[in-house]
C-alpha cells in the first residue's frame, strides 16, 4: 500500500558563484589570463581595462559595492526575483567599484610586472630523430618502420615495446609485412642516432650503446666488461664480486665506475614535444630591512569592468521592454550575461583575498624560515592550522597550497612544501619533519661513503640530536629524500 509522508531535510547546495570561485581559485597563475581570455570570448558583457579609462557618466544609480563574495549568494537570489519584476536597477552592474578593476594598491603603471612573462620553446625529441632518419638511405619499407620506431619511443629515450608488437602494429595499420630481424637491423641505426644511448631497450644496452660511442681505450673496456658480464652486481653495487670476476685491480675499478656513473640513464630526457615554461610565483615575499613585505603576482590581478556599452544597451531594452513586452527576453538575455560578468569580477575579487589571507597565515607561521631560508626554522604546519587561522575551510586551503608558489629570495617554492607534520623532541617542543629531514640529509652527506650508515644507526644519531624517532620512520623520510639504502649508497 502507498503513502504519503512528509519530512523535512536539510542540505547545502553550491551556487553558482562558488562553483565558479573553486574553479578559479585551483588555477594557477601561469593558466589564469588563458582562464580570463575565455570568459572574455563568451561575455561580450566582461571587458579588460582600469574604470578610470571610461567616459565620465552622469549614472547616480551605483549602489554599495564593497560586498562580501560571500554574500553573493544572496545576491544571486535576489536577481532571480527581479527577473520578474519590471524594476531593475542598473546601478547593481556599473556601479563605481565594480567597474573599476581590481588592481592592486602600489602597483602603480605596472609595466615590469604586467610584461609576458618568457617562455622557451625548444624541437621535440621525436622531430629530431626523424631528421635524422632522413638522412639515411633507406627504401619505403625501412623509413615505414623507423618511422613506427621513433614513435615507439618513450619520454625518457626507451623502446620498451616487443620488436613482435611493433610488426603487429605496422601490419595492421600501415599493411607493412615486417619480421622482427628487419625491425632490428632498422632499430641498430636509429640507436647510433644522437643523444647516445636512444632507443635502448633497457638500460644495460642504454649504457652499452653510449660506452659503444666512446674513443676506444682500457677504462672503457672494462666499464663495458662490467656493464656486459656482471650489470646484475653492478646495480647492487657488490663491487667486490665485481672485482673478483673480472680479476680487476683497484684502481681500474673505481675508474671504470666513475665513468658509468657519468653516463645519462635517461637519454630522451623529458622526451615527447618539449615545452619548457618558467615558473610563475603567485606571491612574492621581500625583505626589506629585516621586514618581510607579502605581494600577490600582478598576474592575479587583473583590470577587468562590466562593459559600458553593454550595460547602455540593457538600459534601453529594459525601458523598451516597459511598453514592448517581447522585448523581455532580449532584456533576461543581456541580464544573465551582465550577471555572469559580475559574478566573475567577484570570483576573481574573492580568489585574490582568499589567496592573501591564505599566504598571509603561512607567512606568519614561518617567518623566521623566509628570514634565513633555513629549513631547520620551519615549523610543523598542517592545513587545518591555516584553515583555522583564516576561517576557511580545509578544502580552501587544500587547493591554494596544491598549485600555487612563493617566490622568496632562496628560489621559487611550492606551498606544500611548508606543510608538514611535527616531531617530538627531548626539549618537549615539536619540530618539523622537515627540519629531521634536512638533518637527515646532512647526517648521510657527511658519512664515509665506503662505509654508508644503516637506518638503525641514523636512528641512533638523530636520537642523541633529541629528536624522537623510530627507524621505521627514518627509513620513510630517507625514501621521501629519494636517497637509497646504505648498500647502495657505498663508493669505492
């Protein structure tokens, strides 16, 4: 049998404006004008340039402006109900402070920083290995096929496909009858293409290939002996069975593996269509005369105004429309995109706040870090203590610090990099994992490299330091460093 109940329930639904804010707020500088330059293209209601480029207007309609992004929802409810209403204020679109462009205070003309920032184009790998495959005097067949071998390629310089797959592939796309012997013979001279060591399949023939490449002399023979007969104990680093095996003396050894260790295991490099683009800080931290000052990247803050001409033509429709009643979807349609540009100037508006409250906290957490640049001064951060700082919300937080950076006088850094948890000391203060991490990096530069220190043992010197730490915990941070085990860390 059916019924019918009533419940009440409460739930919490994102306007459009915050959905618009959260989009805006995780993206970077460096992609924020492409973000600006596509909501130009779709409002023709949304322009760039300062308020103060506009003709003097005798239009006293403005309301107050300086509004909350939060309140913005309110704002938008507001707008629906005034859909239906013949009275609508113009003042709500063109008033003073939402014209005007929210430029920062000492910015000033802003040539240096309003400048593009450079951004460095080089040739893909990919374009100049097929250069140089042009060069070779081969038939249809066998440029089909290095062809399909250069395209086989990784990012960091490795065929890793079956030369079996690769004859697959050429006889189903490309209707190429082609054993894998012919595959090889064509893969032996895309291999003695440059950078060395291209088209490896793995990296005892990466090594092989650049060794290959060498003027031939003693060290190099045995640096290929040992890569050819004993790279399994190579890679352990089990330079005794090495020496042993191949009856080397000690300083043919360490000479041969000097030079291995020269070689580039990652022939490609970053590989595919490189695209090298400089860094763009979100924020800039100065010190001037021991006082740090805080500044957000011009980038994020750019003049944009609702059109004025736009904004005349609603003025006139919406006057029309009074007597001509058909006229009222041409005045709802000019309306949503004067709403849509103000909603976007406030997003924008409210993403520089949130960005400054957001950095502002970090700063004053770890300022004696931006003082001196000395990471054993951080101090165990986590997001829910910015979160709490600010009054935001952890999620807030979450997105500024995945994707923005600081530029500061030690280099440009990455916000999660001051993220971290504490550890407990014998002075009963907590110190960052940061700080026992650079302690633990220095702890291993500075150890006889013929004989490395175990975890068990860096456990131990840490814990005299009066850091409390257990050696599972040293092992975590030395793999968090990228530094391998003490076996093979050992030189000879």
């Amino acid at each position: 049998m059916q019924r019918l109940d009533l419940k009440q329930l409460l739930s919490q639904k994102l306007s459009p404006q915050q959905i618009q804010f959260i989009k805006l707020l995780q993206v970077p500088t460096a992609e924020l004008e492409a973000r600006i330059k596509e909501e130009l293209e779709v409002n023709p209601a949304l322009e760039e340039g300062d308020a103060a480029d506009e003709p003097a207007t005798d239009d006293d309609s403005s309301s107050d402006a300086d509004d909350d992004f939060d309140n913005t929802e309110d704002d938008f409810a507001e707008d629906e109900v005034r859909r239906d209403d013949d009275e609508v204020d113009l003042g709500d679109y063109i008033n003073d402070d939402e014209v005007a462009g929210y430029k920062m205070q000492g910015d000033g003309p802003g040539d240096e920083e309003d400048r593009e920032m450079p951004i460095a184009f080089t040739g893909s790998l990919t374009d100049a290995l097929l250069d140089q495959l042009g060069f070779l005097n081969l038939d249809a067949k066998q440029m089909a096929i290095g062809e399909q071998l250069i395209g086989s390629i990784d990012q960091d310089g490795y065929i890793r496909r079956e030369l079996q797959a690769i004859s697959n592939d050429l006889a189903f796309s490309q209707n190429i009858d082609a054993s894998p012997q012919e595959i090889e013979d064509v893969l032996r001279r895309i291999q003695a293409f440059d950078p060395p060591g291209i088209a490896a399949r793995d990296l005892q023939e990466c090594l092989l290939l650049q060794l290959e490449r060498r003027d031939p002399d003693d060290i190099t023979e045995v640096a290929e002996q040992i890569i050819h007969d004993t790279f399994d104990e190579f890679t352990k680093k089990h330079y005794a069975k090495i020496q042993q095996k191949l009856e080397l003396e000690d300083y043919e050894l360490k000479a041969a593996i000097d030079l291995i260790l020269k070689l580039n295991p990652k022939p490609g490099g970053t590989g595919g269509a490189t695209r090298v683009q400089y860094v763009i800080p979100d924020f800039i931290i100065t010190n001037e005369d021991g006082q740090l000052q805080l500044s957000l990247n011009a980038r994020n803050a750019p003049d944009l105004r609702i059109s004025r001409s736009y904004a005349d033509m609603f003025d006139a429709y919406e006057k029309g429309s009074k007597k001509d009643k058909k006229l009222k979807e041409t005045v709802t349609f000019v309306k949503q995109k004067l709403d849509a540009a103000k909603w976007f100037i406030d997003a924008i508006k409210q993403r520089q706040n949130t960005l400054l409250r957001t950095m502002e906290a970090i700063l004053r957490r770890q300022y004696d870090y931006f003082l001196e640049g000395d990471e054993s001064k951080l101090k165990p951060m986590i997001l829910k203590d910015i979160a709490e700082d600010i009054g935001m919300d952890i999620s807030t937080v979450s997105r500024v610090a995945n994707s923005k950076s600081v530029q500061t006088e030690f280099g440009i850094i990455p916000l999660k990099f001051f993220f971290s948890e504490g550890i407990a000391t014998d002075a009963g203060e907590d110190a960052s994992s940061r700080e026992v991490k650079a302690i633990l990096k220095d702890i291993i530069e500075a150890e006889n490299k013929r004989k490395p220190l175990s975890d068990d043992k860096i456990e131990k010197m840490l814990n005299e330091k009066g850091y409390n730490i257990a050696r599972r915990t040293v092992a975590k941070y030395r793999e968090q460093l990228n530094i391998p085990v003490a076996r093979l860390r050992k030189e000879l």
